[in-house]
C-alpha cells in the first residue's frame, strides 16, 4: 500500500441524478466509478475492486440487499467496504442493512457534508485494516514474508501442486555461526547482516509465486511454486553468490572468512504432504551444517 494512490469508490445507483450529485461530490477526493443497476454494479465491483461502494437499495431487477449477498458470495468482491444510500428510512431497513454487513446506512435524502463525512470515514477504516493485514504478514526487522504469510501461502501452494501436478520447491537457508556473529560484531550489527541476507533472499525470489520469508532467527525459507530442483538449486547458487559479492566480514566463522548460508531443499514427491517436505528440507539443512556450512544439500530424486 503506497498510501499516495486516490481510493475507489463505486456508485451504483439507478437515478441519474443521484449518481451525478453523488459523483460530483467524490470526484475532487476519488476515483469514482457509476453503474446504473445491480448487474453493471456486481460486473464493476468485479473488474475494479473498489475500496468503497454507494450502494441504493431500491434498484429495478437486482435490489442493494442481494446486490451485497452476491458481492459477499464472490472472494473477489467479499471484502468491499458499502454503504447502503437507500430511500428506505425505517429503522428495521437501516437495522436489516448494517445486520446483512453494510458498513453503514445512509437514509435519502441525504445531506452532501455527512455523505463526504462518512465516506471519508468509512475510507479510513479500510486504509487501517489493510494496514493491520499488511502487518500481519512482515516481518519487522528484514521485512520479509514472515512465518505466518509462509504458512499460509505454502499451504496454498502444496495444493495446487497436488491438484495440478507442477512442481514444488523449499529450501531452508540458516546463517552459518550468527551466533559467533553477534558476539564479535555485536547485536545491532547481526541485525544488520540479517537485513542484508533477507534482501538477498528476496532478490533471488523474485519469479511469480516464490516467496522468501523469515521463518525463525536466523532461519529463512524459499517456497518455489513452478519450479524443479534444477531451477531451485540454481536459485540458491544466485544467493550464494550475492552473499560472495557482498562479502560482510565474519571474523569468528568456521567456514568462512565472510558471512555465508547453508540451506537444505527439497522438491515435492507424489504423494508427500507439505509437512513431509518441510521435513525433508530440514533435514538437507541439518546435513548442510553437518558437512561443514557455507553449502547446499539438495534432496536426491
Ligand atoms: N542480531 C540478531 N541475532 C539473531 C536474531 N534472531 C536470532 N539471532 C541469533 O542467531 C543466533 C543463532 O544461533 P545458533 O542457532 O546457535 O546458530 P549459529 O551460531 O548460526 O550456528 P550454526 O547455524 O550451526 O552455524 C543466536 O545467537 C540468536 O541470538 C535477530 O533478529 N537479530
């Protein structure tokens, strides 16, 4: 979220009037999107994915009330944010709306200055709660993926790949002696050198679908959709040699003079589940360590 982009709103009304002093109002804050009916205000929702939709209650054909259901109904369109705009002023309408999970419920003829209000508002709510979502999923210190994004996202991608048979590649990499690190450099400096390992990383992950995340410490993980061992491994050679490149002394490593990864991978076998494949990049990574750090192990086969 970038914070400088004008957020959208959708108008769907099916008085033309109202949608002209509607869209007259927004226009200077907003882009602003019209649709004359229900079906033209579920096709836009749809293709623009507004952050906000005016939404009149009483449409011809397809009504504001099931207007919503089928947003809802849509994982595309689940989460807009609408205000019901409606010539309907009882209070059992305006209960019936915010209960259906309207976000508010505004009786005609409305008043331009509460209109803009709670717009504004409403808009404010859905900034805050994308911000919330954003950080739920990064990590603070490298700005990664963090574990939960990983978990999730390696989730989704172990079953498309069982659905659709493409190939599935993880790697664990771990920071060879950061704890030799820290002690020599300090701790500000180890968060330092993580910073520019997870830049590394997420360098190197830059094909469609890989994501590079924090998942622990000094542990990361590469979940690669799309992508066999030979593609994996050359992924990993890319972030070796970018720490090579970088060459951030290590005075106290046993490897190296330098700060350098080990990483264990793997790449999904018929039949495995996400659990068994994480299971088996662990246990490459362990083997990595065991035979001396500063190296990949990839899983035969
Ligand atoms: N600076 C910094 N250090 C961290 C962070 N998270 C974990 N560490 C450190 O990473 C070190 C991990 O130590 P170990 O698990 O013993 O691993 P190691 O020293 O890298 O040894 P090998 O993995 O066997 O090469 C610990 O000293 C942690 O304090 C962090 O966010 N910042």
């Amino acid at each position: 979220m970038t914070g400088v982009e004008t957020q959208k709103v959708l108008i769907a009304d099916d008085d033309p009037i109202n949608r002209q002093v509607l869209a007259e109002l927004l226009k200077p804050e907003y882009t602003v999107l019209l649709a004359k009916n229900g079906e033209q205000a579920l096709e836009r929702a749809a293709r623009h994915t507004p952050d906000l939709m005016l939404l009149d209650v009483m449409m011809p054909d397809l009504d504001g009330f099931e207007v919503l259901r089928r947003l809802r109904a849509d994982p595309v369109t689940a989460g807009i944010a609408i205000i019901f705009i409606s010539g309907l002023d009882r209070p059992e309408d305006e209960a019936n709306g915010l209960k259906m999970g309207a976000a508010d419920y505004i009786a005609k003829p409305f008043n331009a200055t509460v209109v803009m209000a709670r717009v504004a508002l409403h808009l404010q709510v859905v900034r805050q709660q994308r911000l919330l979502a954003h950080l739920a999923h990064v990590d603070a210190l490298t700005g990664l993926a963090n574990r939960r994004r990983f978990d999730e996202s390696f989730a989704a991608e172990w079953q498309r790949a069982r659905d659709n048979g493409a190939p599935l590649s993880l790697a664990l990499a771990d920071i060879d002696s950061f704890k030799q690190y820290n002690d020599h450099y300090g701790h500000p400096a180890g968060d330092r050198a993580l910073r520019a390992v997870a830049r590394a990383a997420a360098a190197v992950a830059h094909r469609p679908g890989h994501v590079a995340a924090r998942y622990g410490g000094e542990e990361l993980v590469l979940l690669m959709p799309e992508t066999d061992a030979a593609l994996a491994r050359q992924v990993l050679r890319e972030l070796a040699d970018t720490l090579a490149e970088l060459a951030i002394p290590h005075a106290a490593a046993v490897a190296a003079p330098v700060l350098t990864i080990s990483a264990g991978g793997a790449t999904l076998l018929p039949g495995e589940t996400a659990a068994d494949l994480f299971a088996a990049a662990d246990a490459h990574l362990y083997r990595a360590k065991q035979t001396g750090r500063n190296r990949v192990e990839w899983r035969a086969g």
